[in-house]
C-alpha cells in the first residue's frame, strides 16, 4: 500500500492538460465495439477503470490498436461479439459491471463479471432488477446484489421504467439492453443524470430520443463506426479547479475540458460559493460542449447545495467537500446519500479524513454539514481504496501547514495515472 507525503504550497499557477474523460472514454470501446466498421478514439484515458473495458471487449473478439495516441476499433456489428472464454475483470470500475452487464444481457451467450475487493461490495440490484424485467437472466451473490455476476444471453423486451436514483449508470445499462431488446425502452429519472451515453448513442445512429430525463430508444437497429475526440475529464479538472481557488495567490488555466451541462455541477457549486471561474474558447467536439477554465484564489463562502445539482456534481464531491472546509462559514450537503454506494461511503470517509485534518464535520444520513474557515492542521489521511478521497486529500494537503500523508494511493491510477506528476508541476513552493 503506497503512501504520499504533499508539502503545502504557496501558489497553484501554470497551463495543463487533464486526462481524457473516463465516463466518454467507457463509452467510445463499448459502442465503438458493437457498430459496423471502425471507429477510431483520440484522448482516451488509459487509466485502470478504462482498460478492465477496453480488455472485456478484446476477450469478446474485439480487435483494437492502440498507438499510443489513437484507439482503432475494429466493430463487430450489434450481435458480433463472441462469448468469452474466462472471467471478465472489471477490475475497480463500476461503470463497466454495470453498462457491461446491459450490453451482455441481450447477447447469444454466457459470460461472468468480477471486479476486486471494493467493486464486489457494490450494489448491482439496481441494474439487475429492471434489466430482469426486460428477460435478463441474471445471477449474482445476494440474490443478484452483488458481484460476480453470472449472465445468461437471453431475448429481451422493452419496458418502461421509472428510476428511483438519477444514475447514469443504471440509465445507461438499460440503454444499451434496450438496443437488444424488442420494441421501446423507455427509462425516466427524477433528475436528469449525465446524458453521455444519450450523447454517444445519437453519434453512433441509434434510434434514440432524450427529453431531459426521459429517454426512449429502439432495439434493433446497427450502430455505425465513428471518429471520437475525448474532451479532458471535469471530474479530474475538478481537482485543480479546487486547488487553484483555495491555495493563495494561484492562477491555473486548465486546457480543452469537456463542460457537458449534465457534469458542470462542480462549475455551478462554485461560482455559488463565490469561485473567480471563466470558461474561454468554447466549442463543440464530437457532440461534447468543451472549454478552458481559467480559475484564480477566491474567497469561497458556505451554501447550501441539494436537489438537481447532486447528480450534475455527484463524483465531484469528495473535493467539493474540501473546498468546503475553506470557505467562510458552514456548507450544508444533502440529498447526496448516492455518495454511500460509491467506490467507498464518500459521506463516511470524507467526514473522518476532515475531522483528522481538523475540519468540524457533521455527518448525516443523506451528506453533511462542514464548518468552514480552512483551520487545517497536517493530518494523515486514509483514501479508503477510493481514488477521489486519496486526490481530494492531496490538494488539501496544499493548504495545511508543513507536510501531510495520504495513504493508499495506489487507488489514483483507476482514473487519473499522471496525478501526482500534474499537481507538483502546478504547485509553488
């Protein structure tokens, strides 16, 4: 188990780039794989999470080339992928058990999903519950609860489903089980989670219309291979975004990140908390809105933040939470009880390693309510196996005094590799 040791810092200033976007990126091999003819990817992140999808696919009969630069995906059409000869490791990603396991109920064959120790404990009934209503046979620990997850291929009928949790995931996977399915698949959320695969799905000609968070799509009709730009990643921006807010005297510009309306909630919180953000030379690839953000230290102030800009910010939180613990005032969090079924409890986790940083914190069911005023005192912080709480932790290391510890950080390279190299390229000392 590695651990990290951040210096604070006296500024955040200089020009970077982030990783491509993780979610856009699991979506490009998923679809790009099931179309006709080839599709060809430029920004995908090679982080872990990314590649347990990426190898699925492979195992499934999927030729993909990778120059280190460009993803060529050679599709194999809607019913061209073969059945598996072992295991599927999705490794820590729980965006690839959960779209995966859509896309296989539909196929001709059987195939097993796994991950590792953190994944195995995540909730999959939410997806396997309606996609058993569509014909999917399913089976998993706890009665399909939890992974592994043994699919059978089976014929698949549209429903209509009204989802009690806005998750893009859960959305998704009906989505791409509704590709395989007879007639209509109609999914409706009570707020309107991130819409990349209604996005994607429309590049790749599916028969599909999105209404905010009404979706319906057709079964039956081929997708066709396209050329897809990766914009970087808001939820790894977020990290520097924070960073360049809270550390004194910091001006950071953040190059080419994809700024979709449903992901800007981490901008919205901000700009209410008082945040010096601009979003320059805006424009539209691959059916993605992108930007560049220039942020400058603010004097950030405590809100209130539920509601619709949950799932607009729901990755974005753990950091959420340590700008937070510098504003003036105190932040009240709610509506956020999504958080608990993460990679970890985000609520849980995120509450301890601020109490040890000597931040007040109190925990409730559905968030928390974080005193604010930034009196940070060197801590050692444990991510929990979660990526988001080890970085989180890492840049409020910059404004705690002398030097702090996260430990676990090995988690870091499920989303965001080159981490550690971009914050000490940014940070001033």
């Amino acid at each position: 188990m590695e651990s990290y040791t951040i210096q604070a810092a006296r500024a955040v200033s200089g020009e970077i780039t982030v990783p491509g976007d993780k979610s856009i990126s699991h979506r490009s091999i998923m679809l790009g794989s099931i179309a006709t003819g080839i599709t060809r990817v430029t920004g995908f992140l090679r982080g872990e999470d990314n590649m347990a999808t990426l190898n699925a696919f492979r195992a499934m009969g999927v030729e993909v080339e990778d120059d280190g630069t460009t993803l060529t995906i050679h599709g194999r059409g809607l019913h061209g992928l073969k059945e598996p000869e072992d295991i599927l490791d999705c490794g820590n990603s729980g965006t690839s058990i959960r779209l995966l396991t859509g896309l296989l109920a539909g196929q001709s064959f059987f195939s097993v999903l796994t991950g590792d120790k953190y994944l195995r404990k995540r909730p999959m009934k939410r997806v396997v519950g309606p996609l058993g209503a569509m014909g999917a046979k399913i089976a998993g620990r706890g009665g399909g609860e939890k992974a592994p997850l043994a699919i059978t291929g089976s014929k698949l009928t549209g429903i209509s489903y009204d989802s009690p949790v806005s998750s893009a995931q859960v959305k998704s996977a009906i989505l791409l089980a509704g590709l395989y399915a007879e007639g209509e698949t109609v999914v409706r959320e009570p707020h309107l989670s991130r819409d990349h695969s209604e996005r994607m799905l429309r590049h790749f000609g599916a028969d599909i219309e999105a209404d905010g968070p009404h979706v319906k799509i057709r079964g039956g009709r081929e997708l066709a291979g396209q050329e897809i730009v990766v914009p970087g990643d808001i939820s790894s921006a977020a990290f520097f975004l924070v960073a360049g807010l809270i550390v004194p005297g910091s001006e950071l510009l953040i190059k080419g990140v994809g700024v979709n309306p449903t992901r800007t909630g981490i901008i919205d919180i901000l700009e209410l908390m008082g945040a010096d953000l601009t979003l320059l030379n805006q424009r539209e690839v691959s059916g993605e809105p992108v930007a560049d953000i220039l942020v400058k230290t603010s004097r950030l102030r405590g809100i209130e933040i539920g509601g619709d800009l949950v799932p607009r910010a729901i990755d974005e939180f753990p950091v959420i939470c340590v700008a937070a613990a510098c504003a003036s005032g105190r932040t009240v969090i709610r509506d956020a009880r999504e958080l608990r079924v993460k990679e970890t409890d985000r609520i849980t986790a995120m509450a301890e390693n601020l109490r040890l940083s000597g931040i007040a914190v109190e925990e409730t069911e559905d968030g928390m309510i974080i005193g604010g005023g930034g009196s940070f005192v060197p801590f050692t912080a444990d991510s929990k196996g979660d990526h988001r709480i080890a970085m989180s932790m890492l840049v409020a290391g910059l404004v705690a005094p002398d030097s702090s510890r996260v430990d676990d950080i090995d988690c870091i390279a499920t989303s965001f590799p080159n981490f550690l190299a971009l914050l000490e390229q940014v940070a001033r000392r």
